[in-house]
C-alpha cells in the first residue's frame, strides 16, 4: 500500500546536507507535487534501521520515503550510498 502524499506526516532529516522529508511509509508517486524530488531508503541486511542508500523502486531492506527540492547526489542516477553523518534526523 502506498499513502498519499498530500495526507502523510513527515519528519525533516537532512540527507548529504540537503533538507528532507521523511516518511516510514511508502508514498504514492502520483500524489507528490512535480517539481519535488522523490527517493527510498534502504538499511542494511542485518536491518539496524540505519539508512545506507537511497534510491528508486527500493524493494528490500526499505526503510522509509525522501521528498526533497533539490535532487540528491545520486551516482550514475541510480544509488546514493550513505556514509556515516549523511542522514540525519533533524
């Protein structure tokens, strides 16, 4: 299921400096605004809860949904891998 993003609550975070919504949830594309940027985040395979990379269509080890302004600083398009003090919940 995917929420809708007029209707979700967010948390602001701040991914490689760029500030972020959050959501744990999966939100539906169709209902975020065009000129904003939209990503998932993934954790690890032990599954801590740490975001380690942001992408497209993550399918495993989801963690949550980035809305940003401004496009993140992924490589080749594809993946962002998230160092440590990358993501930080603000």
């Amino acid at each position: 299921m995917r929420l809708d993003y007029r209707k979700e609550k967010f948390q602001k975070v701040s991914v490689c400096g760029i500030p972020c919504d959050f959501s744990d949830m999966r939100i539906d594309r169709r209902t975020v605004p065009k000129e904003r940027y939209q990503y998932e985040v993934a954790d690890d395979d032990e599954s801590q809860g740490d975001p380690v990379r942001v992408g497209y269509g993550i399918m495993v080890n989801f963690i949550g949904t980035l809305i940003s302004d401004v496009p993140l600083p992924l490589v080749d398009d594809k993946v962002l891998w998230l160092q440590d003090g990358d993501f930080v919940y603000l």
